[in-house]
C-alpha cells in the first residue's frame, strides 16, 4: 500500500495521532509520506517545526514524547497537503474554517479527511456537521476518529479505544489499518454524524460536571449529570442528524468508545471539567482560569456552550434540550450547579 | 394511604433507605409503619437495635446520620416482616436465603419485596435472578431498585438518581412514592431482570477496574473496561433474562441509573474498585484486604465473580463472554491486567 498522509495540526491531538500512524508505517511497511503540519510559532525563540524536525520532540505541546523518524515536520501548509491522499484535521476548531480556505483547490479530489477536531458549526439558528463543511468546502470525503482519547495517554502507548465513523465502505479498510495498533482499538461505525455529535456536545456535559462537582456534590450526581447529558445527546442526534432512537432502545453507536466512554474520560478527566470545576470553586469567570492557569488557551467547552445557547435559543428549543440549555445559562452566568440539577431532580419523560 | 413498610436489613444501604422511607412518611403524611429490621448484634457492648432507637443513630454501619423518629428498630424479624405490605430487602446477598426461609409463611399474601440486594444465584450451571427466589419462597410480588447510589451520599442527601424494576403496572405508583424524594429521584422501568443482572455485574466490572488502575493504566483503558463490561452485560440478559438487542439497538434500561450511572459510580469510586486496586496495586491476594482493610468484611465483587466463573466454565460459554471471563481468570489468580486488555484488544465484533 502506498498512501501520503498530512496530518493538520500540530496540538498535543495532532502530534499523538501522528506517532500512531508513524510507528504504523514502519511496523506495517506502509509506504508514502507523513507529514505533520503545524502553525508557524516559536518556542523559546526557535521555530517549533525545526526544533521538532530536529530533537523528534514537541516540547510545546507534547513535551518528553518521541515522534518517530517517518515524519515530516512542517509550517508550509501547501507542502503538507500537496500529494496527500489522507487529509487528518486536528486543528482547534476556530482556526478550521482558515485553514479549510487556504488549501481549497489544493487537495487532491480523490483524498479523505479524517477529522478529529470536535466542534459543530453554530450560526445562529443553523448547525452544520464539520464533515459537512469540509464536504462542501475541499469537495473531498470525510469521516470522523474519535473517542476516549486523553492524548497523553495514547501518547505514552497506554491503551485506548476509539471510534471511526465513516460513511465510505470503501476507505474503511485502508483508514483502520492507517490508525489501528495494539495499543490504539479502532472500531468502525457507520454514523458519522453521532460521532461528531458526541465528540462536540461531550464537552459542554464535562463543563457540567466540573460545574456540580465544583458545588461538592457527590459521585452519584456526577453519574446522573453523565447519564442526563447522554441521553440529551442521544436526542440531538435525532433531531438534527438522523432520527434513530425510539422510547425503547438506543443505538448501538453511543455504546461505541465515542459515545459513553469519551463522555466517562472527558467528564472525570478532561481539561473541561478541571478548569470548570477550578472556576465553579473559587467562583470566578470562566476566562480568569483561562488566562491564569492556562496561557491564554480557550476550553472548547464553552465556546460551543456560547453557540449552542445561541442556537437553541434562535430555534426555541429550550424545552426539548433542557438539560443542555440549563448548562448553558449556568456555564454564562453564575456557575450555579443549581439549575443544572432541577432539571434532572424534575425530569419526567 | 396507609402502608406498613419492613426493611430488612441494617447495613448502610438498608439504614439509608430507611432514612429517605422515613422522611416520605413524614412529609407526604403516609399513614402506617416503618420498621428496620437488623441481624441481633452488639457495638461498643450495646445491642445495635437498642442504641440506634435510643440515638436514632446506627453508629456502626452509618455513623452521624440521624434517622427520622417514626422508623421502629427491631432485631425481631418476626415483628418486623408481620403485617408488612412492603418488604425493602436490603440483607447482602449471603445471608438471603437464610433469611427467606425464617420468613416464609409470616409474610401477606398481597405484599411486595423490593430487591436492594445485589448478586444473583448461580449454582454450578444454573441462575435464578433474586426476585424469581424471593417469588417462590414467599409467593409474593417482587421488584427491583438500584442505582448510582453510593449509600453516604444519599444519606448526606445528595442528589441521586435510581431506577425501579417492575413487572408489576398497579404497585409501581405506590412504590415510587415511597422511595422518590427530592434528592432521591426514583424514575420506573418495567424490565425488572435487567435492573438486576446490572446490579450484580457492575460489581465485577469494577474489580477489573481495580485490577487494570491498579497496574497503572490510563484513564482511557479505564473507560474501554467500563465499557466492553457494559456491552457483556447487555449480552448477558439477551441469553439469561430476555432477548432485547440488535447488532445496532441497545434497550434503554442500560441508559437509566442502574445502567451506566451505576457502572460509572461503582467503577470509580466503589468499594470493588478501590480495594481491587489495593490489591493489585500491593501484589496481594484480596482475602488479605478484606481482613485487614475491611475488618473481613467480603467484597460483593469477588463472590459473584467465584460463582461466574463456575457458571461460565459449566455453560462453556467461554467464548460468548471472554471479557466477563476474563476478569474472573484475574481475580481468582494473579489480579493480572494482561487478560483483562487481551480481550478488548482482541476483540472484532
């Protein structure tokens, strides 16, 4: 098999998945080229390309982690993606729609994205999929990698699963022999859509419970705030994605690592829930923690929360997703777990 | 209303439940009695039952939670089962059949137990869910209510969820009142079986939980545990209650409190957990644990396990349940992490 690969992004997500397919090249002799593209920056005055290139270590952003000797590191993003037959996104999804704009026409018209940045795109009262706006914009496939995946422990080769939603029963194969290993399951699923739903609306859960727990509540009402967001997730899918679910079972795809198990990881260990949890304690804003815990750098939790709000409002559709738009208003306001829990304590669908 | 409600059994859970039970009396002025029932025992050289009526405190099994002052504390099992319409069975799951057989023939005829005990009973190749026992012994209804319940925090009153099993569409309203409170929300599921093989199952879900914390893997591992334990649970009550999934549907039962909340809570913050990664963690057999850490108190989690195993090598159902089977390879040997992992990594259904 000959097949290029770019991957774009940099981050410590970009970095990790980049070492997995690497060490897939050279253990299965795929060949071709890996090319990870990363942001023109420097760090500690040197280009971070370079200083990759040459030590194989991100020490921004995945510090004391060897990349293996088959990847190409880059800031030239024609170079990354010229030739490449596997475009994977792992870019923070406010810089996608840049990105996505710089390399139209540039792609090949036979290549597949494979996107593991979380995020839908809310404007207003409409939503579109990441697949979707990739679809439309580059012309090219897409499918979905994404699950209960801290990076630094897939990183370190602890095991992890994950989940491939695709839609192409053609590039399955190719796609789970690029990315599966022994220490990185992925699984298959032939939706898509419900990963990415999952992937995005996991986080505003997680900021719920950082919010609750925050509050000092207990173990089980942290395992009531995961189950209600799941089943508000499982919802969403239906009313916005394909409607699948009935008052009797659910679908399989939200058992799969994307759906309950990045909800369990993301919702007792994900940056969401720290930061939220931090911020719920010593009652301050959001964007405090922000700037004084973590350089500046934005939680994706609540910039899909500020949309989100925003979209349930414009479609009024607070009483179909009450559970959601009670985080909403509590993650904009107060932090009060207060809300958040008189809608599970009154649930009675 | 009037209603005579017996709980049978004064550990923590039993003195917890009679505590919310206690409290619906009182604010939802349901007429009759409430009576706890525990095993004849001596704390500090004073009859349990005796200084919790006296304290209102049961300083052994739930010290400083005052119970409410209509609950009768009794160690005389034939005063508490007479009259009752309402047995909460709250006993571990050793000492039920022993139980059973002291009350059979002095309960009503049109009384109803509501299971809060855990385990089912294998034996060799056979199983019998507990209420099929408890039908057949007393010739009564039988029910079921679990969930994510660590019992100190509904005793704290913190929020918790729960789900009642029922089979049963005339007692199901009763009950709920009996049990739903403010911070108790009891939401009914008329799928009894499957409330309880959750029950029992999570339990040894979460000692594989312990074992693989205990060796040091990451969160994600974690959550694949949690999760192929969830999916060999479904399996289990499609061949040993009723056939409910697809290859692409899953009953909503797993969604409610008793399905992925209860795994969830049990499989990080319960009692199999933390001692099987004690264990593990020290390389040390867990009979040890239980008599030094637990004053010998046995981990429900190991005994339904020994059983398992027997059913499973009976059944020669190896190969339908290799993840259930491999935890109890690993529990009753080495409490290695390597069977355990083996299995999901191998896994290709």
């Amino acid at each position: 098999m000959r097949l290029n690969v770019a991957v774009i992004g940099g981050g410590s997500w970009g970095s990790t998945i980049s070492k997995v397919i690497g060490e897939n090249y050279a253990n299965k002799r795929i060949e071709g080229n890996v090319t990870m593209w990363l942001y023109p920056e420097t760090y500690n005055s040197v280009d971070l390309a370079e200083l990759i290139t040459t030590t194989r270590i991100n020490s921004k952003y995945l510090p004391g982690i060897e990349l293996p000797k088959n990847i190409t590191v880059t800031s030239d993003i024609y170079s990354a993606v010229d030739g490449a037959d596997v475009l994977v996104v792992a870019v923070p999804h406010e810089f996608l729609n840049k990105i996505l704009q710089q390399i139209k026409n540039k792609v090949k018209s036979d290549a597949v994205a494979v996107i593991l940045t979380k995020g839908l795109f809310f404007n207003g009262s409409g939503m579109e999929l990441i697949s979707s706006t990739i679809k439309k914009t580059l012309n090219i496939r897409a499918c979905t990698l994404m699950g209960a995946n801290i990076a630094g422990d897939v990183a370190n080769s602890l095991f992890s699963e994950c989940t491939l939603g695709y839609e192409d029963e053609e590039i399955k194969d190719t796609l789970l022999n690029l990315f599966d290993c022994k220490y990185f399951k992925v699984t298959p699923v032939k939706d898509s859509g419900a990963v990415e739903v999952c992937g995005t609306l996991k986080n505003v859960v997680a900021v719920a419970c950082g919010i609750v727990s925050g509050h000092k509540e207990g173990a089980n009402t942290l395992a009531a705030v995961i189950r209600n967001g799941l089943l508000e997730i499982v919802k969403f899918c239906d009313m916005f994605v394909q409607k699948s679910s009935t008052s009797e079972m659910i679908p399989r795809v939200f058992f799969e690592s994307c759906g309950v198990a990045d909800l369990i990881v993301t919702c007792t260990s994900g940056r969401n829930f720290k930061y939220s949890r931090m911020a719920a304690e010593k009652n301050i804003d959001i964007s405090r923690i922000e700037e004084e815990e973590m350089n500046g750098q934005k939680l994706q939790g609540y910039s899909t929360i500020k949309d989100l709000k925003v979209f349930i409002e414009e479609n009024k559709i607070e009483k179909e997703y009450p559970f959601l738009y009670a985080i909403c208003l509590s993650a904009s306001s107060d932090l009060s777990s207060k809300r958040i829990l008189e809608v599970i304590q009154n649930r009675t669908e």
